[in-house]
C-alpha cells in the first residue's frame, strides 16, 4: 500500500431517538420496553416489531471513499454537520464505522482538542507528562523533548503552577506544544488553531508547515478556508456525509464555495429604469473560473448595460464593502472625467474595471454596483451584488516559511536597477 | 523508511486484530492514569501521600471495634483483630476498585471522545490505584502479625496465586459494571448498595463457618467467599470446614466472569465515543 489513507465505502450510521430527547436509555426504560413488545408478540405472534418507528435513521457518512498520499497535506472542508469531524473520530479511531474498512500506515496522532486530558489539579510539568501519554508518547521521548516543550509554550515560569490557575491561554499554548512535539507519520488536527493569539497561531501554523516539509502527512479540518488555503495542498469538500470534491485544494474551495455563499461572481438580469438597463455583471481574474482571488490576483470586472434616455447626469460605478457592511472603496464613470461622456451615450455598452486585489486584506467582499441621476436619483444601489472572496496566497508559508498576511499587498514587481553576480 | 510502516486496518463490526498487544503498548498510559489519579487524591491535603497508609489502617480499625467488641463474632482462634483485617483486605480492595471502576469511563468522558487508545486501560488503572491501597494495607498487616501472636507459615506461599484471583474478579466485575454504566447510568446508583450489601454476604467480619450447611452452596456462589477464606488461610493456616468446595467454585466463578466481561467490554468499547 502506498497510501497513508484508504477507505473504503466508508459509512457511519447514527439512530435518533425521536421519542426521548437525549437519546439516553435507562434500565428500566429498556426492561419495559423490551417486556412492552414481548406482550404484544404473544397478542399477535405474526406483527413486526412496533419498535422500528421510534427512532431515525441518520448517516453522518455515507461511502466515503478517500486516499491520502504520503506527504499530503489534506483540508476537510464543508459546512457544519457535512460529517468533518466523524470522518475525522473515525479515522483517529474514537469512533468506529458501521460499514466500510480502512487502512491506515503509520502511526497516527490526532488533535481533535487542545490539552485533551489536562487535569486541573495537577502542574503544567505534571500534565506535561499525562497528557503526552495521553497523545502517545511514551516516557523517554517526553523527557526527552521536555524542554523543546517548555520553550514552545511559553509557560516555563509557571510550570510548577497547578493548570487550573493557569489562563486558557497558557493551557492552549502548553497544550499545543505538546501536541506539536509528538512524532506521528500523520497527523490529525481539527480547528484547534481557532484559539490562541494571532502570533501563537501562526507559531501553530509554521509548525504543521515544518510536519508537512518532514514529509509528515497532515490532515486539517477549519471553516476557515484562509488558513486551510495556506496550509494543504489537497482537499477533500464533504457535504451531507459525501464526498462531493477531492483533490488540489483550489478546485476543492471553488466548489465549495460555489455552494455555499449566497452571492456569484457573475450576475445577469435586467435592472434599471427608463434610462439604463443592466445585463450582466461579472469578475474575472486572468480568464480563469476560480471562485475567489488571492492577493494580488488582477480582477476585471464587466458590466454589460444599454442606455435608453441619454441625459448628462447618469453616473455608475461600483462599491466595494466588507463584510461588517462598511464601504470601504469606489469607483465611478465620473472619476474618469475624460471619457464619462461616451459611457454614458445612447446605445449597448460592455464596460471593464480593473481592480488591483493587492489593496484589500483577507476577507469576504461585495461588490455593488451603484447608478443614479447626479443629485436627483438613485436608480440601483443593491440589485446587483458580486461577491468578492479574497485569500492571501501565501505561497512563502506553504514552502516552510511563513511570512506576515497582514498589510496591503504591493505586489511582486521587483527588478533589478543594476546588478553584479560574482 | 515509509514502506516499513505498520498497517493498520479498521474494520466495520470487528475489534481491531491485535488488542492485547494494543493494549500492552499502551502500559505507559496505564500508568501515568493510575499514577494521576493517586497523585489527584492526594493534592491540596496537608498530609498528603500518608493518607494512602492511614486510610486502610483507620478502616481496619473500625472493623475491629464494630465487629469485635460490639458484635462478638466467632473468629477461629486467631486474634479477631488480625481476623478481620485479613478479610478487610480483599475486601477492601474490591470494594473499593468496584465502586470507582464503574464510574471510571464516565469520569474520563473527555478521553474517550477525543483521543484513541485501547479503552480497557481506563479500568484497569483505577484498579491500579486501588492495589496500592491494599499493597500498603498487606505490608502493614505483615508487619503487625508478629506483635499480635501470629506466626508465619508455608501457607502464605498461596497469597500470589490468591491476589491474582482477587485481581481477576475485581476486574471482571469492573469491565461489567463499567461498561454497562456507558448506555445505563442506573449501575451508579445500583453499584453503592450492591457493595453494602456484599460486606454482608461475605465473610469479612464473621467466618463462613457460621452459614447454615444447607445455604452453603448458595453462599459460595459468592466467588469473595473463597478468596476471603484463601486469605485467612494463607495468613494464619486455618481453614474453613469447606475451604476447597469453596475456593474452587471461586475460581470457576472469577474465570467465568473475567472472560465474559472482557469480551463484553471489546463488544462494546467500539460504541463507547458513540454512546457516553
């Protein structure tokens, strides 16, 4: 086997007790049950059991079929309840699966949660040793990498604290640490990135960077497709227990997103009053169908529109707001004082804006488009709405170093004014 | 170096091939558990570790006064105080391990839904914790024997094969009853008055000698029964009337439940993240 990961026809089924609300059943509950259905056997020895229709079928996974390769760094995306973290119990094998077999290749350590097993009462140095155990480190190894540990978490002064003094903070980080110095041929981790200050995260990511450089296989589950765009190289998009999506992560995130937000690159339809119809709206990056940009990424916007009534005042353009619905850039016809007037003629019109992604940090974005008379109307403001998805690429932190997202963007234009090469 | 790496296989519906070896490799883990929980019990207490001896001592104490002087139970020569805490012992420890291994997978909820390792650890640790206590318990009997007027025999050659016995069923009965108390919860509240009870149908503080002959059969369906009398015997040589009929039934019953409860508890720990 050459695969780290191969299931196959993986499923797991769960029953929902639709009669009890938590699904907890106790003796008695059962006793009675079981005497309530022997009774009505001997009243009526040839009818099925009653039973069947109290509790519901219901499949967190459904034939997953998945492989992973040696030195694959794999994001699980999809939305809530689309059976990421099943798929991730199974695999780590909390949970087991109802139907399907997998193969597994070496050993396996999974992070499902930060500090998993951290007893209150006991010291950081203390929990240190249990929790190591705990993830599967033997005795030697942890003393052996205890003071890698220490220096990672950046709790060394309080070592000797029992942890339910320390702030969750500190827990996170000396959990993490941990974590982070086992030696696994995989690793499993699951959105534990979520906690911690931004620099420590990015002290998380750089280190699952240097795992996946060992040529360590990682597999990562985050709703956060920035992180998960700067960390795996291949994805796997589940959606209602299936596999819809697997393969380069960018084609994975595209469907994903594609199904998941409300907003298109691409708008068509017919908008506007007397003066001016709208068409079609659309963003494009470099002629490829992707369905966000990276930083930096040159993006086209076209608008198609007809001009039926020509009159001095039209003006359009376009709105960018961010997603606490703040406006935070524009662009009209009117600022190209030059040419306004020939947007703005009798006739069928195709117009382009480029718009330098470099200038925008990540998030999600809108893009209005906005028409009006000057000073007099507003013909449309919110009827054609783009998304405007914007990742940091990142490449630097995928090759092993990692390098600071924030900040705009300036590009990669860099030349030589005068060079000597010896 | 990576087509050297172990396979494994899950499988839908099959315990993983493999689990004792699992469960062997994991030994580290079994004692770093046994090894928190003792060192939890005994955190934020002024005196400490200490109370890990004074606690067995204090109860044996106790038995003595109850049974002895208010009780005047028949102890067959021996000194009654010595009597009794050859019987508390055991006693003692299953008790003890019974109460707290049943709970055991419940209070480790958190381990078992995110992480994995062969879950008949998390007992078998507890039990850990309770053979220190009756470890420091037999040392201080040995200890006391001789200022009490009991000399050592050739018959404390059986306590080895005896302490095995007492391991096996108390272990049985954890991988039972802890198992159980994952789907129903009701064992918790069944466990503590089966334990008083049990102290009386078992003969910790009177000698099995006491039980009618015709109940006697019933009696020692009690697998406590034989190990309590294999201790007495192994400490002061004496032996109940029906000492072998009772050790063996002990025996047939401890294995009995030892093998049924440990595969109970493979069947079963593959739904244990599922249900708890």
């Amino acid at each position: 086997m050459k695969n780290m990961i191969e299931t196959h026809n993986l499923s797991k089924k769960y029953l929902i007790c639709s009669n009890s609300e938590e699904g907890y059943s106790t003796l008695v509950e059962t006793m009675a049950r079981a005497a309530f259905s022997f009774f009505q056997r001997l009243k009526n020895p040839l009818k099925k059991k009653i039973e069947k229709n109290r509790t519901q079928e219901f499949w967190a996974l459904r034939d997953v079929n998945i492989e992973i390769k040696p030195g694959d760094r794999v994001g699980i995306i999809g939305r809530n309840g689309a059976g990421k973290s099943t798929l991730l119990k199974i695999l780590s094998r909390i949970v087991s699966p109802t139907s399907g077999h997998i193969k597994i290749r070496g050993r396996v350590a999974s992070l499902l949660e930060v500090g998993t097993g951290f007893h209150p009462e006991l010291t950081g140095r203390e929990n240190i040793f249990l929790n190591g155990a705990i993830l599967g480190m033997g005795k030697q190894e942890i003393i052996k990498k205890f003071d890698e540990i220490v220096e990672f978490s950046e709790v060394g002064k309080f070592l000797d604290t029992p942890v339910k003094r320390f702030s969750s903070g500190m827990i996170t980080r000396l959990g993490f640490a941990i974590a982070a110095h086992l030696d696994p041929d995989l690793l499993i981790v699951d959105e534990v990135l979520a906690v911690g200050d931004a620099l420590f995260q990015q002290k998380c990511l750089k280190k699952i960077n240097e795992m996946g450089q060992h040529g360590r296989t990682v597999i990562f589950v985050s709703h956060d497709v920035g992180s998960i765009l700067s960390i795996c190289n291949k994805g796997i998009y589940l959606s209602g227990g299936k596999v819809i999506d697997q393969g380069p992560i960018e084609t994975c995130v595209n469907t994903y997103m594609r199904s998941y937000s409300l907003q298109t690159l691409d708008w068509e339809g017919d908008v506007g009053d007397e003066h001016i119809r709208f068409y079609k709206a659309g963003l494009r990056s470099n002629g490829q169908q992707k369905e966000f940009f990276y930083q930096g990424d040159p993006t086209k916007l076209e608008i198609e529109y007809e001009v039926l009534k020509q009159t001095k005042d039209l003006n359009l353009g376009i709105g960018i707001w961010n997603q606490r619905n703040q406006l935070i850039a524009r662009s009209y016809t009117t600022d190209d004082i030059l040419n306004h007037q020939s947007y703005i003629k009798k006739g069928k019109h195709k117009l382009t804006l480029n718009i330098d992604s470099g200038i925008f940090h990540e998030g999600d974005y809108l893009i209005k488009i906005d028409c009006g008379l000057h000073n007099s109307k507003n013909i449309i403001s919110d009827s054609i709405v783009l998304k405007y998805p914007i990742y940091v690429m990142d490449k630097s932190t995928r090759d092993g170093h990692l390098s600071d997202r924030d900040g705009i963007f300036l590009g990669k234009n860099w030349d030589f004014i005068s060079s000597e090469v010896n | 170096m990576s087509d050297k790496l172990p396979i494994i296989t899950i499988e839908a519906g099959h315990t993983q091939k493999g689990y004792l070896q699992n469960v062997y490799k994991s030994r580290e883990l079994l004692y770093f558990l046994a090894w928190r929980d003792i060192i939890v019990r005994y955190k934020q207490a002024f005196f400490g570790i200490a109370w890990a001896i004074v606690r067995p001592l204090l109860n044996m104490l106790a038995f003595t006064l109850i049974f002895n002087r208010i009780a005047h139970l028949e102890s067959e020569n021996v000194n009654y105080a010595l009597f009794v805490l050859a019987g508390m012992l055991p006693w003692q420890f299953f008790s003890g391990s019974v109460m707290d291994t049943s709970n055991s997978l419940l209070t480790n909820a958190s381990l078992i839904t995110k992480t994995y390792f062969p879950r008949i650890i998390i007992p078998l640790a507890q039990l850990g914790v309770h053979f220190l206590d009756f470890s420091i318990g037999f040392i201080c009997l040995l200890i006391l024997m001789p200022f009490m007027g009991a000399g050592f025999g050739l018959s404390l050659l059986a306590l080895p094969l005896l302490i095995v016995l007492l391991l096996m069923l108390s272990s049985a009965v954890a991988f039972w009853l802890s198992s159980i108390t994952v789907q129903y919860r009701d064992v918790r509240f069944i466990v503590p008055f089966m334990v008083q009870f049990g102290i009386f149908i078992s003969p910790v503080g009177y000698s099995s000698n006491l039980i009618p002959e015709k109940w006697k059969w019933l009696y020692f369906l009690n697998p406590l029964v034989g190990i309590i009398d294999g201790f007495r015997f192994a400490f002061f040589g004496v032996a109940t009337t029906d000492f072998v009929f009772s050790l063996v039934t002990s025996i047939f019953v401890t294995l009995g439940l030892f093998i049924s409860g440990y595969f109970y508890f493979l069947k079963k720990e593959r739904y244990f993240a599922d249900r708890i």
